[in-house]
C-alpha cells in the first residue's frame, strides 16, 4: 500500500495531476470524480446562499469587506471557501445528485 501511494505519488510529481489520475484504476477514477462533483456542488450552494444574504457568513470568519459587497468576485469567494474547515463544508453538501445542481448553471452544466 505504501510502495502505490509512493508510485502514485512520483507519477503525479513526474507527468502531472491529469496523467496520474488518467492512470488510476477506473473505479478509483469514477470515486474521485464524484467527490469533487459533492464539493464543486457544495460550494455552489455556499456561494449562492453567500451572494443571496451575506450575514450566512460567520463575521468572525469572513472579511467585513466581503460582508459589505452586495456581489463579491468569484476569487474572493473561492479563497473563503478554501479556508472552512471540512465540518463547516459538509453543511452544504447536497442532498441531492450533485450534477443537478450544477447543471442549473452556465458554467458548470454538461
């Protein structure tokens, strides 16, 4: 298990994140995708709530610049959202398909 991880690991400093994830096995592939589907929509739904009433934001946490802007850049937002813990991110996460979600905007629909 330590020797995979090793290789994995050398693979993605060597050939990049895209080739090591080409070269995992399928179902640890389709594992991967979903959980970065949950987040991606888990997110959506933290910065849609964020954009539609900024106090969601715990003021202890968010920038009072961030609270006072009716619509913070995208940036901004991402950059809040890397700094909540995992706990903090699991209140988001849907309870439905994650792709329904993210189908319901531009950006990110198929």
């Amino acid at each position: 298990e330590v020797d995979t991880a090793r290789r994995r690991n050398a693979a993605l400093q060597s050939k990049g994140a895209f080739h090591a994830f080409l070269s995992l096995p399928e179902n640890m592939q389709s594992a991967y995708v979903e959980v970065s589907l949950e987040e991606l929509a888990s997110y959506v739904r933290w910065r849609d709530a964020t954009q539609s009433s900024p106090v969601n934001l715990e003021p202890e946490l968010a920038p009072e610049a961030l609270l006072r802007r009716k619509r913070p850049d995208e940036l901004r937002l991402q950059m809040f959202w890397s700094q909540l813990d995992e706990e903090a991110k699991l209140e988001w996460m849907p309870d439905e398909d994650p792709r329904s979600i993210l189908a319901k905007e531009e950006s990110w629909a198929p």
